[in-house]
C-alpha cells in the first residue's frame, strides 16, 4: 500500500470594500515541494503595506510576513512585490502538513507615530457561531491537504 501525500490550494476571488482580487480557483502540489500563492491588488496605495496571515480552524490568525516593495524574507515564507505594486506572491517552501490553513493578503497603510513606521493590522472579528475576521482589503488562499491511497501488489 502506497500513500501519497498532496496539497489543493483554493484561491478565493473577493471583493472587500474598493479591493478587487484575481486568483486561480485552485492548485496542486506535493508534500516538499513550493506553493506559489498570488494576490493581486490593483488599487493598493503607495504608502500600503502588504501583510500575509495563516489561520488554522478555531484558531486566531498568525502573522507570516509583510513587505512594502521587492522581496522579503522570513524564517517560514518569501514575499516577491510586483514592481509596480499590483501584485505579489507568497512562497511556502517545502510544505508540509503544518502548513494547512487558510492564508489571508492583507492590505495595511503604515501608520506613524514618534518612534518612526509601525506596520500594524487592525483586525475586526465577528463571532455569530463562526468566526471571520476582515480588514480594509483581503484576498485568502486556503491550503488544504489530499490524502490518497493506492494498494500495489508485488
């Protein structure tokens, strides 16, 4: 018996207020390799960060990274800027099972206080049975896992 082990990113088309997405409705992939999650933003301003979010069931979302032009790095993903800003994409490395959740692009205006440019996100959340959290502009990715089995006889 073999298992095979494969990811199905669903991408979702959404409007939230002036922010229009574009996305492929979904795409494959298999345990170890790179998933390429696209966001497009359009009417992006030039003084708005680009924030990406996880969140797994029943859980509050986590941050991931955020950028304001080129490419960023973190310790669990790769954030690539459009140079006109436009779009973006989010890269997950070599995923694995951890990495099934709903991932959410975020658009965020820098905010500036003494101190210099803090980039927070201020979220809402409604909580009638089923919890759900927006911000200015949104577009959400979901990772979900497919487990296959295949029996194979020698």
């Amino acid at each position: 018996m073999k298992l095979v082990i494969g990811v199905t990113v669903f991408l979702t088309l959404g409007t939230v207020i002036d922010a229009k997405t574009t996305q492929p409705s979904s795409m494959d992939c298999a345990e170890g390799e790179d998933v390429t999650l696209p966001c497009s933003h359009s009417t992006i301003g030039g003084d708005e960060y680009i924030h990406w979010y996880r969140q797994n069931p029943n859980q509050s979302p986590q941050y991931v990274i955020h950028g304001l032009r080129g490419t960023v790095n973190s310790s669990v993903a790769f954030l690539t800027i459009a140079s006109d800003r436009k779009s973006s994409t989010l890269v997950l490395p070599q995923v694995t099972l951890r990495d099934t959740a709903v991932y959410y692009c975020i658009l965020r205006e820098a905010h500036w206080d003494r101190r210099g440019c803090t980039c927070a996100v201020s979220l809402w959340w409604e909580d009638g049975g089923g919890q759900s959290w927006r911000s200015r502009h949104e577009s959400k990715s979901r990772v979900i896992w497919k487990e296959n089995q295949k029996s194979s006889k020698t």
